[in-house]
C-alpha cells in the first residue's frame, strides 16, 4: 500500500468513528479539513483527500450524463466514503439508483434511491432534486396499485353485467356500493402505505440517527441575508461581487456559507486578509473568521483581477438564528495605486485529455513563468497563469495538469489540480481567473529543463 493510499484509509477510518458515534455531526468541508489537520497531517495531505474527491464526483458525475449508472454508483459511493455529507453526491447516487430501478425493475435499487434521497434532505430540506425524486417513486408507487385495482373492478363490473333489463338498476346499485367500499378500503390502505413509505429502510447508514422527514413546500426560498464590505481608505481599489449565500438548517446545528469575489479597481495588490463576521438581530458578532486571499509573492495581482472569496461557518448544537448580516471588512492589505497598462500575458496551448464538452471553452495565458535552482537537486518553478473562460457556460469546477519536460523531451513530473471547485463562485463567462503557484520539480536541472504542457482533464 503506497503512502497515499495510507493517507486516504487513515482519513476514512477517522471519519467513521465519528460517524458511530452515538450523537455524529454533520460535518462540512471545513469541518473535515480541520480533522485532518488535528489528525497531525497537513495542508498537502489535505489537498490530496479533496482531489481525489473531486475526481470520484466528477467521474461519477460524467458517467451519469452518458447514464452508466453502475460505474456513476462506484465512483459516487467513493466520493461518499470521502465525504458522507455532501448533498450534490447523495443525490447522485439516489439518481443514478433510480435509472437503474426503472432500468432492471429491482426493488433493491428503489429501496437505496428513496434511502439516499432521503439522507440528502435530511441535511438540506430544500434540497428541490431530491424532494422530487422521492416524490416520483411515490407517484410511481400509488399508480401501480391504482392500475391493478383498475383492473379488477372492470372484471367484476363484466362477470355482473345481464341483458335481463329489470335487473340493471340493481345490479348498478350493487357495483356501487362496491365501488365505494372498494376504494374506502384503498384509502386507508394508502394512509397506511404512505407512513411506511417515509420510514428509512434497513441500511449500513442506520448509525446517522437521522430526524424524521418533513417535505416543505415548493415556495420555500433560501434564507437570505445581507452581504456588507465595509468601504475605507484600506478598501479603496476592492469591489465586492456576492455570487451566493445561504443559511442551512438542520434543526439542531445550522451552516451559513457565501462565495463571490473581490474586484481589483485601478490598484496593485500584494497581500490581502479580510475579517468576516456575521451579526445578529441584535447587532452582536456570533462569529468571527480572518480569509487570506492574497499572500505575499513574487507576482503583483493588477487592476482588473478577481479574487476568489469564500466563506463558511458552522455552529452544531445550536438552532439556527436570525443573522443581520454578514459583514466583511479588510483585515490587512499592502496594496499600491495604479493606472498602468501591461503588456499582453503570452497566450500558452492546452491539451484537451477529455472530449470537450458542448459550450465549454477555455483560453489560458502566462502571466508569469519563473525558474530557479533548488538547493538539492531539482528545480523551482513560479507559474502565474490567467485563465479565461471563452465557452458559452459558467465553469464549477476546473481541473488541469501540467506537464514537465527535459531538453530530451523525456518527461520529468506531472502534477494535477483544480482551478476551482463548487466551493467556490464560479469562473464566468468572460472572466478571467489568476492561478499563482510555485512548483517544485526534483530530479531535473536547471540547465536540463526545456518546456512545460497545460492539460485540461475536467471541466464542469
């Protein structure tokens, strides 16, 4: 077993003992980030454990659209493993199980398809898809008895028909009273099927102690709260752009999550931090983050660049309170004015590794590209890149690769990533996302490097 596959089972393994727990939280994405962090492994080790996340969601994801739902299942139920609170992944595989029922008719199927549906409303109620898609096997459900008790009333009303005229009223009499006993017995019988339809089956995820379920109305609307940036001297030049946020209820603990970005206008950035609180009805701070967006580097970030901006909080025990809003301020920013004109990055081909798909398209550019010695033997490599999105869709979630090669042009190192994820606002249309990294290469000199190749293996 190599070291990776010991990160990952270590993880997991962590993850189900919380989950056996008699009272188990539901844990968001910064909640399982600061498990492995206090497992004693590291940001690196981390980034590992959401990439190979992200890659099960977006296989499993791909081959529900081309609707191989078993390998949708494999790959989801990993993503699962990963991450058992992901809704978007539960409801994949409550879809991808009910294609399969309606495609080999096994109640096995049906039964996991109303199972995961119901865990993913369970941990967002206005999870729409989902709601639906229990409904659907519901409807499915009572008109399948409805047709075979159809039948049979029309077989009874034939075996009683008489051409003797002086019996037609009493015989119409009689289907009627039959009738009516008939389907007062069907409507108890679907009071009763009804309940027994919520209860969850039989199931290794039993141990989640899930609530009962409630559908709530179509109508129901996110919670809104309002979004203020704070506007002084330091945030002169940052043009908040709120791309969504909502307050998530789960009766006994809630999440408030917002992404968007901030807009460089006429500045040069370096470094920046801002402080997010979310206030009460009465005006009191419930909770306070610092997000670093910027960090000092080589590359100055210009006027025109977005930065991805992100927020997330999460309170267990907790009912979910009425917020004021949620407030942004900048924390610490090292930031100068400017009006200058740069010269055109150099545009860098791409490699296309999947089909592209209809409507996406991606132009990329080389803002920066810098290579140094490393103190062994190796090579630093500082690439910032500037990555348009020319398609006809906004882009979730982007994954790349680069490529290293020698002066022989025998391949050195390949190092894959995400650009962005459904973390994050995304990269639309016309917009142009800056990625700024420095890389290590081993094993390949300074005076040995020759080029380096950009792979695009997913967009969504």
């Amino acid at each position: 077993m190599d070291e990776k596959q010991q990160k990952l089972e270590q993880f997991i393994r962590q993850i189900l003992e919380i989950q056996n727990k008699e009272k188990s939280p539901i844990l968001k994405t910064n909640d399982l980030k600061n498990i492995v962090l206090e497992m004693g492994m590291t940001e690196s080790d981390w980034q590992l454990i959401s990439d190979t996340f992200n890659g099960h969601a977006l296989r499993g994801k791909g081959f529900l659209e081309y609707k191989n739902w078993e390998d949708a299942i494999k790959e989801f139920e990993q993503a699962h493993t990963l991450n058992p609170y992901n809704t978007d992944i539960l409801y994949g595989l409550a879809l991808a199980h009910k294609n399969l029922w309606h495609q080999t008719n096994m109640s096995s199927h049906k039964a996991s398809a109303e199972q995961y549906a119901k865990m993913c409303i369970n941990i967002n109620p206005q999870y729409k898809e989902a709601i639906a898609l229990i409904s659907e096997i519901k409807v499915a459900k009572n008109q399948s008895v409805n047709s075979n008790q159809a039948k049979q009333i029309n077989s009874n009303e034939t075996l009683q028909t008489t051409p003797v005229k002086n019996q037609k009223l009493v015989i119409i009499m009689v289907i009627s009273i039959f009738i009516a006993i008939f389907f007062i017995g069907i409507f108890f019988l679907l009071n009763q099927s009804s309940d027994a339809d919520l209860q969850e089956p039989s199931n290794s995820y039993s141990e989640l102690k899930e609530p009962e379920v409630t559908i709530p109305n179509e109508d129901i609307s996110e919670p809104q709260i309002p979004v203020i940036f704070v506007e002084n001297e330091q945030s002169k030049g940052l043009k908040f752009i709120l791309d969504k946020i909502q307050a998530d209820d789960y009766t006994t603990s809630y999440n408030v999550s917002a992404k968007g970005y901030f807009k460089l206008e006429n500045i040069e950035l370096n470094e920046l931090k801002i402080k997010a609180d979310l206030l009460n009805n009465e005006d009191k701070v419930v909770s306070t983050k610092i997000i670093e967006l910027a960090r000092e580097s080589n590359n100055t970030l210009r006027s025109g660049d977005l930065l991805p901006f992100e927020f997330s909080n999460y309170e267990e025990n907790s009912a979910l309170p009425q917020f004021k809003a949620l407030r942004l301020a900048v924390s610490y920013i090292v930031k100068q004015e400017s009006n200058f004109k740069y010269e055109a990055s150099k545009s860098k081909p791409i490699n296309w590794a999947i089909e592209k798909p209809t409507n996406f398209d991606i132009s990329i550019r080389e803002r920066l590209s810098s290579v140094s010695k490393q103190f062994s033997t190796g090579i630093f490599h500082q690439i910032v890149l500037e990555i348009e999105n020319t398609g006809n869709s906004n882009i979730k979630v982007l994954q790349i690769q680069i490529v290293w090669f020698d002066k022989k042009n025998k391949l050195a190192k390949t190092d894959e990533f995400y650009i962005t994820t459904d973390s994050y606002a995304p990269i639309k249309r016309g917009d142009i996302r800056i990625y700024d990294r420095m890389f290590g290469v081993d094993n390949l000199n300074l005076e040995n490097y020759k080029s380096y190749e950009i792979n695009i293996l997913a967009v969504n």
